[in-house]
C-alpha cells in the first residue's frame, strides 16, 4: 500500500516537473506579446463577471459563445484568493 502511495507521490512530481518546465518555456513568449485589439481583456472581463456569478446574455452581454469564459472563470476560482 505505501509502494502504491510513493508511486503516486512521484508521478505527481514528474507531472509537476513537466509543468514548471513548459510553464517557464512559454512564459517569456506569453508576456512579452503587446496586446493587441483587447481580445485578452474582452475574454479576461467575461470570466471575472462569471466568476462573480453573473449569467452571460442575462446579465451582462457577450457576441461569442460563453464555454471560454466559464473555463477561464474555473481557473480565476483556482488562482485566485
């Protein structure tokens, strides 16, 4: 039962590594892009008002559909305090 748990423990790391790894590859390329015609900000302010509870088309209005924002909204529930 303990080989099975260490097991598990080390494949979290190795997944973990991996992460970090990609994470500090394709930061750096990330960020330092301008914005460019605000699509970001668009996208950014639709997750924050689903994350805040709103209801997209009743509450406040959007042209695309609402799957990115309510992903986007599940990692602002993630990273945020």
């Amino acid at each position: 039962m303990k080989e099975n748990r260490k097991e598990g423990i080390r494949k979290i790391g190795k997944n973990g590594l991996i992460f970090l790894f990609l994470l500090i590859l394709i930061a750096p390329i990330i960020l330092t892009k301008e914005i460019g015609d605000l699509d970001e900000l668009w996208n950014y302010n639709f997750a924050r008002n689903v994350f805040d509870g709103l209801i997209p088309y009743r509450d406040f209005n959007m042209v695309q559909t609402p799957m990115l924002p309510i992903i986007a909204s599940i990692g602002l529930k993630i990273f945020r305090k």
